[in-house]
C-alpha cells in the first residue's frame, strides 16, 4: 500500500537427536596363526527437526506478499517439521593368516542393510494448496496435509583383502584391496510460486580401492619413510545442487576415479632437531558425463573433482632445547597447494571460477615451565 516493509527475518530452529547402536564382537587368540574376528551391527538415529521462518507481523499484513503457513506459528513464512529414522544393520568377519612368518594375508566381508525414513511438512503456504490438490487433504494446514513421506532402503556387502609383507622389523610393504559405500537417502520436496521439486531418492555411492603402501624406518629409527601409491574408482557419485528456495537436493553424478602417490618422512636430524613433510598428487576426474535430473549434461567426462589439487605440499622444521630451566621451541612450517576447481558443474564453475594456489609461512616459537 505505498509503504515501507520490513524485511526483517527471523528463524528458529529446533533439533533434536537420539542414537542407539549394539555392536557384538568375538575374537579368537591373536597369537594364532589363524585368527579371526566376527559380530554383528545395528544403530537407529532419529532427527527431529522444526524451523519457524518468520517475518514479524506479517500476519497482519495487507496482502501480504508472503501469507503465513496455516497451523505454524502465525507469522511463518516458511515452515519445516520433519521426522528422520535412520536405521542400519549389519554382520561382518574378517580373517588373517600367516602364510610365513613375515607374511600376512587378511580378508573380510561386511554385509550391511540400511532403511531411512522421512516424513513431516517444509514449505509455505503455497506448499500446503500445492499437496491439498495431490492428496485432497481433509485439514488445510502444514500437520494436515504433510508433503514429505520418502523411504529408502538398500542391502549390500563392502570387501577387504590385504597382503602384508614385514621385510624386517622396521620395514613393511603392503597391498590392499577394499571396497566401501556411503548409503542413499531422500530429497526434500520443495514448491514456490508454481514450481515443484520433487527429486527422487539418490542411490548409495561406492568406493573401490587398490593401494600398494610402505611404511619404514632407517638409521636406528632416526628416520620414517611412509607412502602410498593408490587408484580408487568412485561410481555413483553424490554431488548436491542448489535448488527452490535454495533448498538443495542431491543426484548420483555419475563416475569418477582418482590416482595419486602420497609420501611422509620424519626425520631427526640432531639433537632436537626434527624435520617433517608431507607431499600429495592427485590426478581425480569423471570418467562418465553428469546427467541432472531433466537429462542436462552437467558436467562432461573428463572434468577434474572439485576442491581437489594436484599437488599438496608442507614441510616443518622444530627445534627444542633447554632455555635456562625451561622447555623451549621454535618452529618454521611451509604449506603449498596448486589451484583447484570450485565448483562441479560447467554453469557453477563459470560464474565462480577456479581457485588459485598458494603458499603459507607459519613461524613459531614458546617457552614452558612445570609448576
């Protein structure tokens, strides 16, 4: 009516958490040549959420431009009051046996089942008018017409077979095979002034690993050298995207794989004198095109992993030594990664564009005295 509004916000948010989990482990004799570890997994969480949006004195408005949601707190623009059971089960076992006496082999299996549930209300008022005419609704208010009520469920198994080499007492080279997810679950719906997101359930992703890995010590254990050289191959990637009311949902992207060497040495090079470093490359792209949810390519095969460098590098040098009657330190730390994407999706990644690398000096230096 030609007047100011207040755009003032405000949002109260409620959670509340429950966990339960039973786990039964029995082992055999560790100084067997054979020996064995066997159980069984369950835990049930739940999540009760419940956030008010609320535009103060909006339900006093004029036609408001935003009406508040019918059974929510009277100034609600925006409402959410939504049930999350998240239950999972599990048996596993897992052997090893010493083919010599310096050598291990090691295998185990996992069988898991997940079942997640979801069910309440998020939106406004419109949210409540959308799902009265797709599920004819007797009472017109948020706990009357709930729009979520999602299920998924998923069984499987995750695998780990790994030979163990112990060449001497400070050396020991190993190569490992596993296997491992990250479970499913439910999209939020969302709808807005005439637009519905209605995203279906997103599928578990997987992880197939092979490392061939070292871990020595020289000099009388002066200096440790560990590394790794690894190739994991990531098949229905998780990846979330923004969407209605910046409500975001997630899709499987398809897959991806990364390679890559790491390394770590410490190493005392005098009395008090410890030097210590870490490098990391990475090679982590798609290897099949991301396809939304309305069949857009979102990304080619081919595109680099976000937030993933090549290249990681820090070096420390510490010094400690006796300062009168005290301990004292100093210390010089060096840090550089390249640049990195930002952003998956070709659209995202051209409005906010790659980082850029660096490079961090950390200097360092204290003194401590007992009481």
């Amino acid at each position: 009516l030609g007047r100011d509004i207040d755009p003032t916000q405000v949002v109260h948010t409620h959670d509340s958490y429950t966990k339960f989990g039973q786990e039964l482990r029995l082992s055999s004799p560790s100084h067997n040549a054979w020996r064995l570890t066997a159980g069984a997994f369950m835990q049930r969480q739940t999540n009760r959420h419940i956030a008010d949006y609320e535009l103060p004195g909006v339900a006093n408005a004029v036609n408001a431009f935003s009406p508040p949601v019918p059974g929510a707190p009277q100034d609600d623009v925006y409402y959410t009051n939504a049930n999350r059971v998240d239950r999972d089960y599990a048996v596993f076992g897992e052997a090893a046996y010493d083919l010599t006496h310096n050598v291990t082999l090691e295998a185990g299996i996992r069988g898991f089942k997940a079942d997640n549930t979801l069910f309440g209300f998020s939106g406004g008022a419109s949210s409540v008018a959308k799902q009265a005419t797709i599920a004819n609704c007797a009472v017109l208010t948020y706990a009357g017409c709930p729009n979520i009520n999602k299920r998924y469920t998923e069984s499987g198994e995750t695998h780990k077979v790994q030979l163990k080499w112990q060449i001497e007492p400070s050396k020991m080279v190993y190569l490992t095979y596993s296997t491992g997810f990250r479970p499913g679950g439910n999209n939020r719906n969302a709808y807005f002034n005439g637009h519905s997101q209605d995203i279906p359930a997103f599928l578990a992703d997987t992880l197939t690993n092979w490392e061939l890995g070292w871990k020595t010590s020289w000099g009388g254990r002066k200096l440790y050298f560990n590394g790794a050289v690894f190739q994991e191959d990531w098949n229905k990637v998780q990846y979330s995207l923004p969407g209605i009311l910046g409500i975001y949902y997630t899709l499987n992207a398809g897959k991806a794989r990364s390679r890559g060497v790491e390394g770590s040495i410490n190493w005392r090079a005098a009395p008090g004198l410890t030097i210590s470093g870490n490098a990391t490359y990475i090679d982590a792209k798609l290897t099949t095109a991301f396809v939304g949810s309305d069949g857009t390519v979102q990304a080619p095969s081919g595109t680099r992993l976000p937030v993933t460098p090549h290249v990681k590098l820090n070096a420390t040098a510490r010094y400690e030594a006796k300062l009168g009657a005290h301990d004292a330190f100093a210390q010089a730390s060096l840090n550089y990664q390249d640049g990195a994407r930002t952003y998956l999706t070709t659209a995202g990644e051209s409005v906010l564009g790659p980082t850029r690398g660096f490079t961090t000096v950390d200097l360092s230096a204290g003194v401590s005295r007992g009481p």
